[in-house]
C-alpha cells in the first residue's frame, strides 16, 4: 500500500468534465448530426482545422461559475475533480504560453477557466487534476490523428511534443496549485525519449501525482482506467477507476437526453465500490457554461441518497 494513493482510495466517487469547444456545434456540422461523442466533432466530420477554428470566436460561456461546479461536486458526494486541459482537438482550455489556441487568446470569454476550477477546489477542498491528449492532437502539424487537412507540412511527433504538449504539461504542473492527477488519454506511437519525458515531468513537479494507464504501453502508471462499462470480476492487485458519462456523449450534444437514471448511477457507484474501485461520473458543460438541469438533478439525488445513508 502506498501512502501517495490513500486520499485516492477513500474518494470513490470524484467529477470528470469534458469541455471545450466541441460544446459549440454540439455534435451538429452544418445541419447534420455527427455520430459518436461530441468531442469527436472534428475527426468525425472531416472539419478542417481553419474551419473548425471558428468555434473559438463563439466560444463565450457567460455563465459559467466555477464554484458552483466544485459546490456541486461536493453536494454530490464526490471527492475529486478531473478536466479536460486540452483534448483531441488541439484547443487549449487555459492560458496556455506556448499555444495561442486556447481559451484566454483565442475566445471571446477570455478566462482561463481551469485556473478557475482550480482556486475553487483549493477553496472548497476538493482534489484537482487534469486530462490531457499527449498523442492525439488534430490541430498540430506533428500531433496524431488528423489525416483529413491535406496541404499541411507535417512536422514529427516529437516536435509536437517539445513544442507544445510537454510546455503546457510543465504549465498545468506549476501555474495550478497542487494537482493530484494526471489523466493521460488514447496512446499512440510515439519514441521512448519523449514519452520517458512526459512521464518523469509529472512526478518531479508534483510528487504527490497520481497518473493513470493512458500515457504508453510500458507505463502502467498508478491506477488501471475502465471506460464506460464496470468490470464484472473484482480486478485483482491494481488500483482501478471506471470513468463513464452521465449521458451519452462525453462532450456536451444537444440531443443527448440519454441520461442515467438516479439509480443507475448510485448503483454503478456502488458497484464500482465494492468492488475496490472509483467512478468518475462525467458531465458535460453547455457552450453557455452551465449543466444541463437533468446533470444537475442527478448529481443532487446522489448527494441525498448519500447523506440519509451515512446519518445512522
Ligand atoms: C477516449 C477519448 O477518445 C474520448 O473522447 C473520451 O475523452 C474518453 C474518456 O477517452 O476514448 C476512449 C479511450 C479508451 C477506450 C475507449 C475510448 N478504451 O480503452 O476502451
């Protein structure tokens, strides 16, 4: 047992939220429904990166409130807060110094929301961390996945990463107060060197950081990620975590009624519990900021079924 990991291990139940501005088209390209998580908006409609660079200029979630979310959180009986810093998109939801795509330079909001959420949490004692796309980045020339723009001179992988994804990962671990996560995504190939320099970056600037098992293949890192469905056998010798959307999508859609029911969700937290592991239930912001109330009176129903069941 690691003494690192015993916050972790208590929490059980902590917030993912994925938000960006994929949560402006919010899964519709020109009219059509675009299929799978909103997230993916741009790989799955072919969206060019000039073209899709214009949901920035409409990015201006007015009311947006940082410590409601971390309020929320609470109420709900969660112990943890996990972000989207910068997912497969390439966009930057932080004042990022090396990328001026991002949510201060390129927005008309202006605010550096993960600075936000980090101050509230501190404030309201919440544990912090950040989901970052090391591999994937579609707006890149040297980042992985996009092989729809033509005419880009592509530049390699390990460009990108000194460039852009290992600055900004230094950023998010010295410009935030303490952070307790790292929430590595999708592997692709990429050399040993820069993926040795990601992992090492991590725990030199932040000692207490507990990482998952998305950076590479030879880096199981703390904990062993699920993803959407709960594992039917107890999984033996590893801290684990089920992450997995209140709704459909990941990223806000605005045709995604598909919530959970209330006891769906207390259920799976249950389930995941016994079982040894965290659920890391996640919501996904309008591009005005806010939670959809469905989202909001789920999270609250959790809350009180929690609070009767821990009185006696
Ligand atoms: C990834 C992302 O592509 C997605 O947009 C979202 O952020 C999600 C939390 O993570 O998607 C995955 C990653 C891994 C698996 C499935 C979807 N997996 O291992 O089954």
């Amino acid at each position: 047992k690691e003494e690192r990991m015993e916050w972790w291990e208590e929490a059980r139940f902590g917030m993912f939220i994925h938000w960006g501005i994929y949560s402006v088209p919010a899964g519709f390209y020109k009219g059509e429904a675009q299929t799978n998580s909103a997230e993916w908006i741009m790989n799955k409609g072919k969206i060019p990166i000039a073209e899709y660079e214009k949901f920035a200029d409409q990015f201006n979630p007015a009311k947006f409130d940082a410590n409601k979310f971390v309020a929320l959180a609470k109420e709900a009986g969660m112990k943890y807060m996990v972000i989207t810093a910068k997912h497969h998109d390439g966009f930057s939801m932080f004042d990022s110094k090396v990328n001026p795509y991002n949510v201060v330079d390129a927005t008309p909001f202006k605010r550096d929301v993960l600075k936000e959420l980090a101050e509230a949490c501190k404030e309201q004692g919440l544990r912090f961390g950040f989901y970052y796309s090391q591999a994937q980045d579609w707006h890149h020339p040297g980042g992985m996945g996009n092989n729809w723009d033509e005419g880009i001179e592509r530049v390699s992988s390990d460009e990108y990463v000194y460039e852009k994804a290992l600055p900004e990962v230094e950023q998010l671990l010295t410009e935030y107060g303490p952070i307790s996560i790292f929430w590595w995504d999708t592997p692709r190939k990429m050399t040993k060197k820069v993926v040795d320099s990601l992992y090492h970056i991590t725990s030199a600037l932040q000692p207490g950081i507990i990482t998952n098992d998305r950076l590479g293949e030879d880096y199981p890192g703390d904990h062993k990620t699920f993803e959407r469905k709960l594992p039917s056998e107890k999984p033996e010798d590893r801290y684990w975590e089920i992450c997995q959307p209140i709704s459909g999508s990941w990223g806000y859609r605005s045709d995604d009624d598909n919530f959970k029911s209330i006891e769906t969700l207390i259920r799976n937290l249950i389930d995941a519990s016994s079982k040894g592991g965290n659920y890391l239930l996640n919501v996904s912001p309008t591009h005005e900021g806010i939670l959809r109330p469905e989202a909001t009176t789920r999270l609250k129903a959790i809350g009180a079924w929690m609070d009767k069941n821990s009185e006696s």
